[in-house]
C-alpha cells in the first residue's frame, strides 16, 4: 500500500516539480491535446470528409451542441472618433459705446435679456434680443419732439391759445414751414444716423406720422422693452412719445438721465442669452469691438472629422456622445464646416494626417451632461447600415478548405456563405442553401 501511495503522488506531481505545478502542467497538456483534436475535426469537417461528428469515434471530442437560428435583421456600423464637450467657438460681441471700460463681468458669467454686459464710461451695456444689430441711435425726431410739445400746451389749456393767435399759419410755423414738412417726408439722411426727418423710412412717404422714427429696429427694440416690463405703448415700428415715456422709466431704473433716447452704443443684441468668455480689454482701457466674447450656454461638441470620411456628418443626423464618466447622451448634427484645415506639419502620428472639417453637435438634454463645461468626449455614429438581411453570430463561421467561409449546420454538413456587413458581434450572410430560421452551429 505504501508503493501504492508513492506511486500516486509521483503521478500528481512529482519531482522536480511541486505536486501544484504538477496537476496546472497536465491539465495544460490535456487542453493542448483537445485543441490540437478540435482542430483536426475542423478540417475534415470543412473538406467534407467522415460524415457527421458523432461517427468519427471515441478518440474524437464531440462538437458544439450550441446552435443558433439563422435571423433577419438591420445590420448598423457604427464608428466612434474623439470630439470635444464646450460651449463652441467664443465670438465678439459688437460693443459700439465708445470710452474706457469701467466694469467687466467675470468669464462664465450668463447674462439675459435686460442684465448688463460691461458698463463703459460708468454706463450700463445692456444685453437685449434679436437679430438686427444696433446701427443708429432711437429717439423721438425733431418733428415728433415738437408735436410733443403742442400736445403737453394743449393738456395745460394752451390749445385755444395758439388757435386765437394764428389758427393753422401758426401750427405751420411752430411745425416747420411747408418746405419743413416737404423735407420731413423726404429723402432719407446716410444710413445709421437720425435725421430731422427720421432717417431712413420715416415720414408720411413711410406710411407713419410726419417727423415718427420708424423701422424694423423699432419694432425689434418695442418689443425687448415690452419684454422688460414697460409697456405703455403699441408695439409695432414706430417710435412715438409714448415709447420715449417707457424708455425713460427704463432709464431710470438703470440709473441712466432720463432722456427718452436710446443711443447706439446703449445696447447690443444676440439670439439669446450669452456665456461671457475671455475679456479683449483690461479695466481702464478704451472699450473696443473686441472688448467682450461670449459663446451661447448650452454646451456642445465639436469634431473635427476627416474631410474625407464626412458622409455621416449631414445636419440633423443623430450621433451618441461618449461622456467621461462612461454614460452615453444623445446629441445631433447641429452645422458642419465648408472649409477643411490642413493636417499639422508632421502628419501627426505616423504621418497619416488629413484635412478636417468641424462638425458641431448640440445636445438637446443639457441637464443629461451634468456639471461639466469642458471635456474630451467620444462620439458615436452610424456608417453603413443592411437593412432586412439574414444573419448569424461572427463565431458561427467557418474557413472552407477549397476557401471562402461557411457554416455547419445541425446535422453536420457545411455549406458555403457569402458574407456582407460585419456589426454589433453578427454578420451578413447569403447563399442557395441559407435560409431565415435554419440552425447551425457555433464551433467549439
């Protein structure tokens, strides 16, 4: 018995090995063998040769009992490339007051419609929304002003005065004389500057009152105050006495003389509400067109894609956004670039570098990114995509011998595929003797 026990542990790992190593060692062995039998199956299986595996004999592994369906689908590549999370590009704001700037918002800073952009000379430059920059000062003109004046005479009693001295000769000479009234309804003054007549679109050619500053811009600025609070007024393109009132009740809770016009460099206009960005002017400085930039708040992505490899960049596309933490946040095609910047001297790593394209994407679920303002982030797209395709896992082909793949079946014949589309772990298959629902086998 004691032969018999040395005998054992000689078996189980005996010098010079430990009896540990001794029992990794064989099982080593073993899987070697089964590998080398598996492969050996593989081939006469793919040359079609010993018939079904369950009669090759004892010697042999069996193989895979794991089948799977031959299905149809919608095949998709994807392809994922590297971007940047930010708020885009900083631009300029166009700052039109003139003198030293006194006060600059902190960079990150948001500010809305009506809160203060940077104050110039200790004035407010205030933040307001549209379209149509700011390109000449809002005011009554001086025929508007005048009739002001009669109006307030005529409150106070000092209608039937001027009636009793003059009658309509003296409403013409208070207003201006008829060539006064010709110039009013006239042509207009150079454009971006007010003009006794109103500027360009004023008058009664313009189809308001003589002497009624008029204008998109008024309609634009009408409807900022009346946003504000200061109303009063019917909001539409003419700027009338009742306007001036509302502007100087704006005026003075900004601090401003109460003077009822609005000068050009009182106020800028944007889409929307901005991110302050990198200051272009210290405190003390005159103000210029660089003074401020700004970028929009919502963050957004930017890619600089391969301008040869920007099909999938069309605008409105959707793509997934790869955030650091792991979590993936819908995003969409917002713009694309139309002119591609060349690749840095050096072509990058190995030399392979190609022109690119920015291509922006916006993010619609901003409270989906979290917290961050700036990161490296990944995004997600689709390349090529079958549609209605018969499909099988990747690990159910097989090399044929004659070449080419194929797939064995259930009851262990092969039979030669043509493949299309790899994606998702699957791919593509077509053949004679494929069709949807059959099963073959996954090799071991």
């Amino acid at each position: 018995m004691a032969e018999t026990v040395v005998q054992t542990d000689h078996e189980r790992g005996a010098a010079p090995a430990p009896p540990p190593r001794g029992r990794r060692g064989r099982r080593t062995v073993l899987v070697a063998s089964a590998l080398v039998v598996v492969a050996a199956v593989a081939v006469v299986g793919a040359l079609g040769l010993g018939g079904g595996g369950a009669k090759e004999g004892s010697s042999a592994p069996p193989r895979s009992d794991s089948t799977v369906p031959v299905t149809r689908t919608t095949l998709t590549e994807r392809t994922t490339v590297d971007g940047q999370l930010g708020y885009g590009t900083e631009i300029p704001l166009p700052v039109k007051a003139t003198g030293t700037v006194t006060w600059l918002p902190a960079e990150g800073t948001t500010v809305k419609r009506g809160g203060t952009l940077l104050r110039v000379d200790d004035r407010p430059v205030v933040l307001l929304y549209g379209t149509l920059p700011m390109y000449r000062e809002l005011g009554l003109t001086a025929g508007a002003r005048q009739g002001t004046r009669q109006d307030a005479q005529q409150e106070t009693g000092a209608e039937g005065d001027t009636r009793d001295s003059g009658g309509q000769g003296r409403t013409d000479e208070t207003s201006g004389a008829p060539d006064r009234t010709d110039e009013t309804s006239g042509a207009p003054g150079p454009s971006g500057s007010p003009t006794p007549s109103g500027g360009a679109g004023a008058g009664a050619g313009a189809g308001g009152t003589a002497g009624t500053l008029r204008g998109m811009d008024v309609l634009q600025f009408e409807s900022n105050l009346a946003a504000l609070g200061y109303t009063g007024f019917t909001v539409d393109e003419e700027f009338t006495d009742l306007t001036a009132r509302a502007v100087k009740r704006w005026q003075k809770s900004l601090g401003l003389p109460q003077t009822g016009t609005v000068g050009i460099g009182d106020v800028v206009y944007s889409t929307g509400k901005v991110r302050i960005g990198h200051a272009g002017v210290r405190l003390g400085s005159p103000a210029t067109d660089d003074a401020l930039r700004y970028t929009g708040t919502s963050r957004k992505v930017v890619v600089n894609a391969s301008a040869a490899e920007d099909s999938w960049a069309v605008r409105g596309a959707a793509v997934t956004v790869g955030l650091p933490d792991g979590k993936s946040v819908k995003g969409e095609v917002a713009s694309v670039g139309k002119s591609a910047t060349a690749p840095e001297e050096g072509g990058g790593e190995g030399g392979s570098a190609t022109p690119t394209v920015p291509v922006t994407i916006t993010i619609k679920d901003q409270k989906s990114v979290g917290r961050l303002e700036s990161a490296p982030v990944t995004v997600e797209y689709v390349g090529r995509e079958r549609a209605d395709v018969l499909t099988v896992p990747v690990a159910a082909l097989v090399a044929l011998a004659e070449g080419g793949h194929g797939l064995e079946t259930a009851d262990g014949r092969f039979v030669a595929v043509k493949t299309g589309l790899f994606a998702d772990g699957r791919v593509e298959v077509s053949g004679s003797a494929v069709r949807e629902g059959m099963n073959v086998r996954i090799p071991e």
